[in-house]
C-alpha cells in the first residue's frame, strides 16, 4: 500500500510513519522538513506547508492518506479538495475533545459534539481546539464522500512525548519521595501508548474503516494511583503519594494539565471512562503499562540535563504546597 502521512516526524506522527514503515508499505512524507527531518531516510520526503504550499502533492496518487497534523478547518478542506481524487481513504487523527461534555461516563462515538459560535475563528487554544476538530471532521467528511476514518484518541503517552502530562509523573515518581497528586487515588484514568494508536492507525487504514473511532485504552479500568504504583514498581523508587484536593488546588492557583499534569476536575469525571469498546473490536489491543513506563524512563535517560519541562510542579513549588497542605491555617 502507498501511504501519504501528513506531518509524521512528531510523537503521534513519528509513531504512526514508524507501524506503517514496519507493515511494509511505501510512505511519502509530506511536511516542512523543520521537525526530526534525519529521521526515516526510508521514505518519500515532499516539502511544503497547508496553508498554500501543498503543490508537492499534485499529480500523485496513494492508497491512503494519513493525516496527523490537521487542526484548522479550511487548511484541511484544502487537503481533502486537493487529495480526494488522488486517494482512495483518508485517516484524520482527531480527538476526544471533540465532545460538548465530559460530564458524565460512557461517551461514545454518537455522543454530543462541541461547536464554535463564530466558526471563521482560527486561533488554536484550549477552548477552540476539540471544537476545531469537529469542523475538521465535518469539511473532510463534505470532500471525501464517506471516505474518512475518524481516530478520537484521548491521552497519548509514551517516548518522545511533547507535552510532559505523563512523562512528568514518570520522572517525578522514580525521583522518589513524597509526591503531591491532584484528586483521588481511585479517580478513573484513559490514556493509549503512541506506539498502540499507531499500530491500531494502520491496521484500519489498511481495512478501509470509516466512521468515528474512540480510541483509547485500556481495556481494564485504570485508577490514578494504579497508574503511580507501576511507576514506583517499575522505577524502583521510595515514592509515597498524597493526594491533594481540587479545592485547595484552586486557591493556590494552580492550572489544570499545567503545574499538575493530568488533573481531571470533578465537573470532568466522564473523561476517564469512554466507551473504547468499538475500537477494541476492530483490533485495537493494549501494551502493559510496566513496558509503557519502562520505555519512558529509558528515553527519559536519552534528554538533556537542562531539559525545560512544558507541565509540572518544579520541586520547590511542590515541597511549599505540601507543606501548607499538611500544615493548613488556623481561623
């Protein structure tokens, strides 16, 4: 099969270039060349950008077209109008915040969809990025004609990740110590491992799948401190854990995913628990999370000493709050 993979040399991206390369299909890269451009000497590599330089991609044709770097809607309208008759599916990694409500447990595929009052807006923020994605889904859905496969993926972790929501509790755990946790011990947790989605990523591109797919793992329900004990074990740390109410996180200022990576208010408890289970039945399977951590800290080893950290609590910040947790006021 020949694969175009738009974008595909950053985490999700380099995950989903590296299962399609190992499937054994011919991939074309079509990017900037600004982001790991060494990597996949292998491939095909076309130079250009969405906005206006997609002439590299005129007069070819593919199987497929992964797309791993749509986030505006009339940029990828321009990829869908150019590509419609030059591919025969076209993969859109999305994501979960595409939905309206995380209110309550048991999301799906048909649930609710998040929108924009003013849908010229182009700037991608916290509020307008899942709202994005839904008119992302809608023009592609316009051009393709029922050609589009629909990758909802929630938490994504693993090496190479970029935004340090789980790489963070990895290094802080195997640093050891007391550590301050957002919420409950037992609050329900989703994440999928990069290397996972992409396995799955392929393998539906390859079955023509259409439609939305949640995918996100595991297939066994998963709490926070689950999720810190494998990091403990697989560490080998002395880490102990005390969780921190959302209230007195609030008062404090602190930022939800910023200072305190993986923080799911209470008004968001459904974000823990969507229904994964289309996804599964169309083969999408789970690593264990010991390997998951494992790999982490093996690449954790690989970053540099002075490595600016995008989320978490810097070790002061974390000892000041823990102390004023365990030592409140007296009114």
């Amino acid at each position: 099969m020949k694969v175009l993979i738009l974008g595909g040399t950053r985490f999700v991206g380099r995950a989903i270039t590296q299962a399609t390369l190992d499937a054994g299909h011919e991939v074309t890269l079509f990017n900037r060349g600004r982001s790991n451009a060494a990597l996949f000497p292998e491939a095909e590599k076309l130079t250009g950008n969405r906005d206006g330089g997609l002439g590299a991609l005129r007069g070819r044709t593919w199987d497929a077209v992964i797309d791993t770097s749509g986030y505006i809607p009339r940029l990828v309208r321009d990829s869908a109008r150019l590509l419609r008759d030059a591919v025969d599916q076209y993969t859109f990694i999305s994501t979960i915040s595409t939905y309206a409500s995380f209110a309550e447990p048991g999301i799906d595929e048909n649930s609710p969809q998040g929108r924009l009052e003013d849908t010229s807006i182009e700037e991608v923020n916290d509020a307008t990025y899942g709202p994005l994605k839904v008119l992302c889904e809608q023009a592609l859905e316009e051009e393709m004609n029922g050609r589009v496969l629909h990758v909802r993926p929630t938490l994504i972790v693993g090496p190479y990740e970029e935004d340090d929501l789980f790489t963070y509790w990895v290094d802080r755990v195997a640093r050891g110590g007391e550590v301050l946790v957002h919420g409950t011990a037992d609050a329900a947790m989703q994440f999928i491992d990069a290397r996972d989605l992409a396995a799955w990523v392929i393998k539906a591109t390859e079955q023509h799948l259409t439609g939305p797919y949640i995918t996100t793992g595991p297939d066994t329900p998963l709490t926070m401190d689950k999720i810190l004990q494998t990091c403990r074990r697989v560490s080998g740390s002395d880490a102990t854990f005390t969780y921190v109410g959302d209230e007195f996180l609030l008062q404090k200022g602190l930022r939800v995913n910023a200072e305190t990576p993986w923080w799911i208010p209470e008004s968001h408890k459904g974000y823990g628990l969507f229904n994964n289970q289309k996804a599964i039945t169309t083969g999408l399977t789970f690593r264990p999370l010991d390997q998951t951590v494992g790999d982490m800290l093996h690449w954790l080893k690989t970053c540099p000493a002075d490595y600016a950290w995008r989320s978490g609590l810097r070790s002061q910040e974390e000892q000041t709050l823990l102390t004023e947790w365990h030592n409140p006021p007296c009114h």
